[in-house]
C-alpha cells in the first residue's frame, strides 16, 4: 500500500543527502511524521501547503514500514491518516512527484 508524505524542495534535498527524513518541525511537534492516503493528498496539500510555490510528494511502501506505520484520526478532520514513528528511509520511497504548488498535486500524481 502506498501512502504520500508532502514536503518542501529543501526538506527533499535534505532527505537525498542524509538517505532518511526524521520529520519537519510540524511532524517533530507531533511526535510522528505526517502522512496521507492517495486520496487525502490534494486536501492536504491545500490545507497546509497553500501558499508554498513548489512542492516535492513523496510515495511510501507503507509494507516496508511495517508497525512504523499507524493510521491514526485527526481530530480536526475526522478521518484516519498514515503517521510513521520514527524516521523514514529512503529505500521505502517508491516514487518522487514535483508539483508547482499545492494545486498542482493532483495532476503531479498517478490517479488514485
């Protein structure tokens, strides 16, 4: 199963260098590393995203993760999304999808 984890050009540069993600300072806040269902990804994208003019989504093999993986409810949303727990590497990354900002998600994405 795929699962998408968004994040700014720098945050990927970043990730290529070490070979793993530990989180964004929203994700180390949360104590989880954010993630979202194909479906959840454009939504996502807009709601947190919005104003940022480019944008690196990452797909994960949630199955390489194993228990790393929970699918937890976001109080404010009302619905389950993927958290990882610790830091993701980048064997799990199946695929890497440059959109020009938040609107242009859905279109950088294979259909669900």
């Amino acid at each position: 199963m795929l699962i998408y984890k968004i994040l700014l050009p720098a945050e990927w540069a970043a990730f290529e260098a070490a070979g793993r993600f530990d989180g964004s300072p929203f994700d180390h806040s949360s104590g989880f590393i954010h993630c979202s269902s194909r479906e959840q990804t454009g939504v996502t994208a807009e709601l947190f995203f919005g104003s940022e003019p480019a944008l690196v989504v990452l797909a994960i093999e949630a199955d390489a993760l194993g228990p790393a993986v929970r699918w937890e409810e976001a109080p404010d949303r009302g619905e389950l999304f993927p958290h990882i727990y610790g830091s993701l590497p980048r064997s799990a990354v199946s695929g890497v999808y440059e959109a020009a900002g938040a609107a242009d998600v859905e279109r950088a994405l294979p259909p669900a």
